[in-house]
C-alpha cells in the first residue's frame, strides 16, 4: 500500500510528536530537573498536537469531497468531522 503525499506529512508530524514525548518522558527520568526545558517540551507538544489534528482533519475532509459525489453525504460528514474536532 502506498501512502500519498500528505498521509506521508502526517506520518512525518506523528514521529515528531512521538520525539518530543520522548523527550519529555527523558526529562522525568533524568536527575537534573530543567523546569524550563521541560515547560518548552510540553508547549512544543501541545502545539505539534493541535497542528497534527489540523491536518488530519484537513485530509480527511479532502479525502471526504473528492470520494463522495452526493452533497448529502458530504454535509453529514462535514458534521460529524467538527462535532469530532471540538469534542477532543
């Protein structure tokens, strides 16, 4: 199976996620604390997330409008894509 160019982009966000999760989980572990450090990972994260889900949404409604033809069925899943959004 071969992925696209933006499921490829989403791949490449996931593994800088996972990165920086790594990183925070270093920062448990580790014997000096750096509160700043750790402060920044944790934004970084939170932002990579949001963007991530941005994203992920974008090509999924992409994905959505060009596999359905019926407006009916493109609405529905318009709404169910931001009901999905706003209930993470």
């Amino acid at each position: 199976m071969s992925l696209s160019e933006e499921q490829t982009k989403l791949i490449h966000r996931i593994n800088r996620i996972q990165g920086q999760l790594e990183a925070i989980k270093n920062t448990i572990t580790n014997e000096e604390k750096d509160c700043e450090k750790a402060i920044l990972l944790l934004k970084a994260a939170h932002q990579a997330m949001k963007k991530f889900g941005e994203a992920y949404i974008h090509e999924y409604m992409n994905h959505c409008f060009q596999e359905k033809k019926s407006a009916s069925l493109i609405e529905s899943d318009v709404k169910k894509a931001i009901s999905a959004a706003f209930s993470l």
